[in-house]
C-alpha cells in the first residue's frame, strides 16, 4: 500500500472518529449516564486519537504485514468464505457478516480476558481503563502496544476468516460505530435485548470501579458470549456505575498513554530477576 493510500485512510479514520463523536455528543449531553463529567477529558481522547492512528497506520505495519503476508499464504482464502461461498447476494452478504462478527467477537474476548487476566498483558489495556470520564471519544483510547498486541493475535483468526471482509456498511457499523455505542455517555437500556447486543450500560458495567463488576462483559458485539464463558453481568435496571481503573487509583494519563507499559514490564521483570538471584543466593550458601 502507497503512501497516498495510507494517508488516505490515516484521513478517513481520524475523520470519522471526529465526526461520529461530534454526532454522538448532543445524546450523551441530553440523556448523560454520567453527569458533568470533565469536557477535559474529552479534548485529551480527541487529541491523542491522530497521534494514535499515525503509530497505527503508518508505523505497526511495516512490523506486522511480512507476518500478515505469510499467514495469508498458508490461509488463502480462508475456511469462513469458502464454507459461505463467493460473493453474492443481499442474503450471502449479510451471512458473511454475521458469521464473521461471531467469530471476530469469539476471539475479541478471550484476548479482552487475557489482558484482564495476565499482568503483562494488562499493563498494555491499563490506559484505556483509566477513562474515569467514560464517553464515546473513549472508544479510541487504546495504548498502541494494545494495539500491536491485538493484530500480533489476530494472525491465526486470519486462518478461518482470509482476507475477505463483510460489506463496507457492516464493517463501518462495526469497526468505526459499535465501539462509540458502547462507549457513549448515555442513558440507555435496551431490556430484553442486553443478552444479545451489547449496548452503553452492559459495556460500563466492564469499566465499572465497583467489585462486582471487574471481570465482566469482555465481549464487543454478542453479550451471549459472556453468558457461555460465565463473565456476564446483566446490569439491573438504571444501574449505571462510574468507571475508572479497578482499584480506583489516580493515574498520569500520559505516562499510561505512553511509557508506563514499558515502565510495568521492567518493574515485573525486575522483581522475577532480584527473586531468582535471591534463591541462587540462598542455595550457594546453603552448600557451605
């Protein structure tokens, strides 16, 4: 891909990010979730979201694309498009799509699971959790170590899914749109509805700082699959708790946005190398 491309798409993406937050806005300002939330907050997430896209687009895949070519060798053109069948009608389309969001969504959430689960990993999701002003802009306001890790994972999914993608509509509904739904400041409530589409109040309860909530709602677009994996957490009703990191600690947002990862992996590294000296230690001189 050309340079004109990837600024192309630089464009379209930070574009959107702006305009659809623009667009969601006036609702989270009409129906808050959460009111008088710092509009500094907003402009920060806003701000980083160009520097973010640019390590993205123009920097990760010069890192991940040999990978990527590889895998997409040994896959061709995928097991999911060859089970659905070439490109065809309204009716092929939009069984494509489905099919690819389950497994999209089925693999999205034992990687969201990981990064809650596993120190190292956690340390590269810590700043998106740290949103203590949950609101659409929220949705972009990943670590792109986060980032990196995610399309790193995402090369085995590449096996079943190929190259194909749904139809331009589905994959802007659900690639560019869905993460400022479940973002959005808004009180919503979808009732019956909460076990199959995931919504604002089913994914803040995932941001929730309150005890009963850490570890719940990993999934993206299919709440049920919380509900196989037993992590789901039906919020009851006008229940819409504040959001922030678990413990509910402060944080330097541009430490987290940018070297605390780093900062957490040597800290860990460290204490594993000071604890196995010390048994070396303790077992030399326990020969004399």
């Amino acid at each position: 891909m050309g340079f004109r491309s990837l600024l192309s798409q630089y464009a379209s993406l930070v574009g959107s990010v702006f305009f659809l937050s623009l667009v969601f806005y006036p609702f989270e300002l009409l129906a808050p979730a959460e009111r008088q939330q710092r509009f500094a907050k907003r402009i920060f997430n806003l701000a980083y979201i160009p520097f973010f896209l640019a390590l993205a687009i123009f920097v990760l895949p010069s890192l991940v694309n040999p990978l990527a070519s590889q895998v997409l060798t040994f896959a061709g053109s995928g097991v999911l498009p060859q089970v659905i069948g070439p490109k065809g009608g309204v009716t092929t389309q939009l069984l494509f799509a489905i099919a690819f969001a389950l497994l999209w969504d089925l693999w999205q959430y034992w990687l969201h699971r990981l990064q809650h689960t596993v120190p190292s990993m956690w340390e590269t999701h810590r700043f998106h959790h740290s949103e203590t002003a949950l609101n659409s802009t929220t949705q972009a306001r990943h670590h792109i170590l986060s980032y990196l890790l995610s399309v790193v994972f995402y090369m085995p999914v590449l096996i079943l899914l190929g190259p194909r993608t749904p139809h331009f509509v589905a994959t802007f509904i659900m690639f560019r749109l869905w993460g400022l739904v479940n973002h959005a400041n808004v009180r919503l409530q979808i009732g019956p509805l909460t076990p199959i589409i995931s919504g604002p109040q089913w994914h803040r309860i995932h941001h929730s700082v309150h005890p009963e909530h850490i570890n719940k709602n990993f999934a993206t677009f299919f709440p049920f699959i919380d509900i196989i994996f037993g992590t789901y957490y039906r919020p009851q009703r006008n229940e819409f708790p504040p959001s922030g990191l678990p413990a509910g600690e402060e944080v330097n947002v541009m430490k987290e946005a940018t070297i605390a990862p780093l900062l957490g992996w040597y800290r860990t590294s460290f204490a594993r190398f000071s604890k196995f000296g010390l048994q070396r230690i303790r077992i030399l001189l326990s020969l004399y």
